[in-house]
C-alpha cells in the first residue's frame, strides 16, 4: 500500500503540512475565495498585512488570529467558503494561505 505526503486535512496541521494542503488545492477552488478576499480587504489593509508578512513570514499572524483572523474565517463562512467548500476539518489550517494569496501583488 502505498501512502501518499499529502495531508488529507481530516486533522489540525503544522505550518508546513498546512501549506502542502493548500498547495495541493485546486487553483478553481480557491480563485474565487482569493478573488473575494481581495475586494472585501481594502488596499490599506492589504499594505499593512504584507508588511506584517515580510517582517516575520511564519509568524505574522500569531497576534491577529483572534479577532482579525476570526473575522476573516466567519467572512469566508457566510459567503459560503467554510468547511464544507473546502475538504478540510477548520479553515484555521488554510485561512493564512489564503490571505497571503490574496495580498499577493
């Protein structure tokens, strides 16, 4: 039997499981999100997520995980993007991914 590197997102990931996942995502399934994360996230917001990004890459959203990052996962919920769109136990393994995708110039 033969087993294969790529999580299957039945459980929580690490940092580097999490972003096999999410690189292993179709680009259709997370277009869309993408898209919708850049038109809700005003540029000013984006400009300070990507400083926070470049100042510490592994790390930058520690501080924000409760009240920003919950916002985002709550947003992605009610438009439809929860759990249930993605194959994956809690958005909090790919939220991140997500977002970073989306402030990507």
């Amino acid at each position: 039997m033969e087993f294969s590197n790529i999580p299957d997102g039945k459980k929580p990931m690490n940092f580097s499981t999490q972003e096999v996942f999410y690189n292993n995502l179709p680009a259709e399934k997370k277009t869309p999100v993408v898209e919708l994360l850049r038109r809700e996230i005003s540029e000013q917001d984006q400009e300070k997520i990507r400083a926070e990004i470049a100042a510490d890459p592994e790390n930058w959203i520690s501080p924000y995980h409760f009240f920003f990052g919950m916002s985002i996962r709550n947003l992605l919920r009610q438009k439809g993007f929860g759990e249930d769109y993605w194959p994956i136990w809690n958005l909090d393994d790919i939220y991140v991914w997500l977002l970073e995708e989306a402030v990507r110039r």
